[in-house]
C-alpha cells in the first residue's frame, strides 16, 4: 500500500515538472527588449538581403522600409491584445477549476486576431510587388522557392 502511495506521489511530482516546463516555454515565447531590439536587426538584415538580391534601387528601399514601419505601427494594438489574451490564458490554466469556456472565448478572440495580421502581411506583401520593377518580379519569383523554409514563420515572401 505504502508503495502505491510513494509511486502515485511521484508520478504527480514529475508531472507538476513537466507542466511548470510547459508553463516556461510557453512565456519564453513573449520577446523581451533585447529579443525585440534584435528582430529589427533580423528585418534590416533582411531587407538589405532583399536589396542586394532584387538590385533595389535606394527610393524602393525607403518604400519597403516606410510599409515596414506602417505595418508595425498599424498592427501594435492587435499585437497588444494577443499579449494580453496569452496572459488571460495562462491566468485561466493556474487556477483550479478549468474554465473551458473561458479559454476558447479568448482562443477565438486570438484566432480572429492572427487572421488580421495574416491579412496584413499580405498586404505588405502586395504592396512591396508593386514597387518592384517587372524584372525584379521575374527574379523574385525565381528565387521564392528557394527561400522556403529559411528564415522561420512567414519565410519564402518578399
């Protein structure tokens, strides 16, 4: 009986581990200030790559820099908000009744508003297009395929 006791006692402590590990992967996936200060290095490394690769000439280069600069500004509230939902979520998961009702209300309020910023990329995506000359298109569709799978999430566009 003993026995019974101290393996059920173990088996709870190691699964208490695994979902602390969980819990702390799933903030890690908030970017702190420097993670931050670097995906702006990750963009203008990006678009000097673009820049070099599609011969950009310096007007396209402050073009796709201003819809950058547009795109993040017009998307920081929705970026607020999904920070909040993750919040919200976490909140819901330490608690001890799960509320599941609650979860896939602010789930559904996420998914609409990654649906926006998908739309949004999207947009960018045409915009930056549109100022390329057709040459630039004809090689930017050449080397798409090539760039698929680098560069994480999103990758393999303009």
């Amino acid at each position: 009986m003993n026995k019974k006791i101290i393996t059920g006692l173990m088996i709870l402590a190691m699964s208490a581990g695994n979902i602390s590990a969980v819990m702390a992967e799933t903030t890690t996936n908030i970017p702190t200030a420097t993670e931050q200060q670097f995906m702006k290095t990750g963009f203008e490394m990006h678009l000097e790559k673009m820049a070099e690769v599609l011969n950009l000439t310096d007007a396209q280069k402050e073009q796709i820099k201003a819809i950058f600069e547009a795109e993040k500004t017009n998307n920081e509230a929705t970026m607020q908000q999904l920070s909040e939902i993750r919040k919200q979520i976490k909140a819901l998961a330490a608690t001890e009744t799960f509320d599941e009702t609650a979860v896939r209300a602010l789930a559904e309020q996420s998914s609409k508003l990654r649906v926006e910023l998908i739309v949004s990329h999207a947009k960018v995506q045409n915009h930056i297009y549109n100022i390329l000359t057709a040459e630039q298109k004809a090689l930017a569709s050449k080397i798409e395929p090539l760039m698929k799978g680098h560069g994480g999430p999103g990758a393999g566009g303009l």
